[in-house]
C-alpha cells in the first residue's frame, strides 16, 4: 500500500477542520488527545494509548445476515491486529437493530461516551444517510462497510467507504450475464422503499440501456412485502431471459421462492445484497443460477485471502461472506491510517483514510479517495451446487 503526500486542498480541509474543533466539544477533545500520538511510524509505530475504534452494525431484524458477519469480520481482523503488537485497539461494537432511530442512538453513544478514533458501519445505506452526517457533524470518520447506495461518500469530508457501489457492481453482473447468457429482454423488479435497493434501480435502467437490453416489464415492491403474486405473474406472461433484481434479502428469498414455483426458470440477477450464504442457505435449490455482481470472491486469489478464509473458519466454524471480508479489510485500513503518522486523532485518521492508494487487500486492490470513494475491481459470481463461484463472462 502506498500513501498519497498531503495535498494543499487536503491541508485546506485538515486546518478548516481543525478551526471547526474550536466551536464542537467532541471534535475539541479528540483533536486535542497527545496520548493518542505515538512514535515511529508504519510497522514502527507505537501509541501507549489504547486507540477505540467504534462499530455500529444491523446484529438483529432484517439486516442481521449481513450484520453478524461483519462483526466476526471486524472482531478477527483487530485480533490480529494486536497480536501485532505497537498499537493496542479496543473494538467497541453496538447493534443497530436495523432501525435508523437505533442507529443514531449508536452514533451517538460512541461519538460522545466512548470517544472513539473512527467508526465502521452502519450495515444499511438506509441508516447510513441519517447516522454519517452525525459523523461528519462531530468530526469523527466513518467508513462504511456495506453502504453501497449512491451519493453515500457526498455526506461529507470524514465519510468513506470499502462498499464496492451497487452502480459498480451491477455494471459488472449485467454485462456478464448478458455475454454469458446472451439475454435481450429482461424485467426489472425493485424495492422502492430502501435507499439502497431504489438507487440501484437507476443504475439497473442506465445499465440495461448501455448495453440495448430491452426492458418488458418493470415493477416495484416494498421491503416489508411477501407476497409478489401480481408482479411475478407479469414477469411470467413476458417470457423475459432473465429477471434483474434489487431488492434486500429478506425479500429476496421469497420472492425468488414465488418466482420459482410459478415455473418462471428465467435466470435471476443481482448486485451486492445477493452476495450472502443466507440468502442461498435459505433459497436452497431455488438459488441455483443466480448471478451477483459484488466485492468479494472466495475463489479470488487475493492477497491474503486463502489465509482470511482458513483463520475465519478456525474461529467461527462457518465460511466467511463478502460483508465479513468488507468489514475485515476495513480495521487493516483505519490500523493503515492510524500508523500512517502514528496519530490515531480523529482528524489524522480521517486525513490518512482519504490518502490510501492502491492497498493489496483480500478485496483486490483498493483505494480510498479524499472524497470517501473506493475503487477496486468487482466480482462476478453464479451461484452452483449452492456455492458461489466466479463467473467468466
Ligand atoms: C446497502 C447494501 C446492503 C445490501 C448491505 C447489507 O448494500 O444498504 O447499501
């Protein structure tokens, strides 16, 4: 991994930061901690200080499949991280329930009481346009794990994420199905209620429009729904050659359920919410042929990623999953921006955060820009005797 020098707009950005300290009581006090400042720096780096790292995470309700892999993804990786040895962290998770009311409870309870360094999380882009501008407003950075949604890294200076955007994701899986399986006409079925599932929908149009895909039937649900008689009988009239789907896995599995029992054998396609052993643990058969564009591949050969997956295994007794990974590549990456100048302040973790180039990742390769955007190249997967596997397309 390299770093980028500090640039005069990023020495800009830290000293207007810096004067906003003076006027917020949080930012005052984290800017101000010299025991968070230690010595050396990279590997060298030591700070006596234990540096507190907050993760507000969905560990129960609907979001809980992706949730609790991240918390064991996040958990392992600062395992390691202290064994390490030089910087000493304290990993302070709280659940979010999968409401945005919680969420800014959680926020707010590591931003105030545990005066942490930096956050991860939250799970959902649907809390995460409320809880980042809690964020931003304290001066505390956040990195987003699974907040795919577009616009996310616009809420503000001290937001980032690893998120591989669904608008990424979805214009790999779409072209790939349509190289691999040669498909021409398609319906587009989507969860208008979620921010995530519905900007996803506008990438899946602007998409399937590059790439002359003919849209036949285009209908909206909403997340709580579990009846999609009426939409799926449209997609079943159409005789569509596959079926584009935005939606969060709690709906997902019933819905692709329905979609098989009405004989609609029309493969299925999706983005990053697809990309869980849930989801395929609960379709079971139903979730053969389903194609997923996302961040992670357990068959990628990644840096380090045979050694993620044996480590994960040996301490949870299950594989892990694309959010586990996303939340694991996200403590080396605040570990990375803390030793950077071995300053774990709120203010260096977030102007270092912005300065990670090309980081060889279990991801890929991935960088962080100063606007909070990542970059790395996505995954293509179909699902095959009920395992993912890359999809050459
Ligand atoms: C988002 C997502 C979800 C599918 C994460 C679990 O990508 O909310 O942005």
């Amino acid at each position: 991994m390299r770093f980028k020098s500090i640039s005069g707009a990023g020495l800009a950005a830290l000293l207007l930061a810096a004067s906003a300290a003076c006027v917020s009581e949080d930012t005052t006090n984290a800017s101000s901690d010299d025991s968070l400042v230690g010595t050396g720096t990279g590997d060298e780096c030591e700070i006596d200080e234990t540096v507190k790292i907050g993760a507000v995470l969905s560990l129960t309700e609907g979001a809980a499949f992706a949730g609790l892999y991240q918390q064991e993804g996040i958990e392992l990786a600062f395992e390691e991280l202290n064994a390490a040895g030089g910087v000493e962290y304290e990993l302070i998770v709280e659940d979010d329930k999968t409401s945005v009311e919680d969420s800014v409870v959680a926020f707010e309870k590591v931003i105030n009481r545990d005066k942490v360094s930096a956050i991860v999380g939250p799970t959902l882009s649907n809390m995460a346009f409320t809880t980042f501008p809690d964020a931003e407003s304290a001066g505390v950075p956040a990195l987003g794990i699974s907040t795919t949604a577009e616009g996310i890294p616009d809420l503000g200076d001290y937001i980032f994420r690893n998120s591989l955007p669904e608008e990424v994701a979805l214009a790999a899986s779409i072209p790939a199905a349509k190289a691999t399986l040669g498909i021409t006409k398609v319906a587009v079925l989507y969860d208008s209620a979620d921010e995530f599932t519905a900007s996803a929908y506008n990438t899946i149009t602007d998409v399937l429009a590059e790439e002359d895909i003919e849209v036949v039937v285009d209908e909206s649900f909403e997340t709580a729904d579990t009846d999609f008689s009426a939409q799926l009988t449209k997609v079943k009239d159409a005789d569509v050659d596959a079926v584009i789907l935005s939606a969060l896995p709690a709906a997902t599995g019933p819905l692709v359920k329905q979609a098989r029992d009405l004989d609609i054998t029309a493969p299925i396609v999706g983005g990053n919410a697809f990309n869980s052993p849930v989801l395929v643990g609960t379709l079971e058969d139903a979730a053969e042929g389903l194609i997923v564009g996302g961040a992670w591949s357990a068959d990628a050969d990644t840096t380090g990623n045979a050694e993620f997956i044996a480590n994960y295994m040996e301490k949870y007794d299950r594989e892990p999953d694309q959010f586990a990974a996303q939340a694991y590549t996200a403590a080396y990456m605040i570990d990375q921006a803390v030793r950077a100048d071995c300053d774990a302040n709120r203010e260096a973790v977030k102007d270092n955060l912005g300065q990670i180039l090309e980081y060889d990742s279990i991801l890929g390769t991935i960088s962080l820009s100063e606007s909070g955007e990542v970059s790395q190249e996505p995954f293509v997967q179909i699902v095959e005797n009920g395992e993912f596997k890359l999809l050459e397309g």
